[in-house]
C-alpha cells in the first residue's frame, strides 16, 4: 500500500493528528493483507521524516527528482514499514 500526500493543516498540528492518521495507514493496511506501506517524502520535511521512523517505517532509499534536483543535491527518501513486523 503506498500512503499519499499525509498533510495535517498548520493550525492543527502538534496535537497528534499525524501520528494517529498514520497509524489508522497501517491498521487498515493490516487488516486488508498488505505486507507493507511504503511511502517517500522530501528531505527537507525534517518533522515527516521523525513521524515516520518513529511509526516504524525506514528508509529504503532515496532518488532526485529531476536534473535540477540532482544539480541542486536535493532528494526524495523512499519508505517502508514491513506489517509483519510491527
């Protein structure tokens, strides 16, 4: 399953929304039989990064966007959270 655009508004964060919706992800995930989620997100959402890592998800990879993003050294992670695991 690959999670999508997660984004909580900015007059609602720090309260735990993140968290919750990404671990109501895995729930459904698991309970439909997916093995993993996988999901990726740039490297300069710092905050995103350390909701996901610490929801158990690892990085797996990373790639550059585009020539530009490659020039500019700028990277998208790659995600996963194996269900199984957790």
């Amino acid at each position: 399953l690959e999670l999508r655009r997660m984004s909580v508004s900015r007059e609602q964060r720090r309260r735990g929304l993140a968290r919750a919706l990404c671990r109501e992800v895995l729930s459904f995930a698991r309970a439909r039989g997916f093995g993993a989620v996988v999901l990726s997100t740039s490297m300069v959402q710092v905050a995103a990064q350390r909701l996901y890592e610490g929801q158990g998800f690892r990085k797996v990879g990373a790639s550059s966007p585009s020539l530009l993003g490659t020039i500019l050294h700028f990277q998208i992670f790659h995600y996963r959270c194996d269900l199984g695991a957790r």
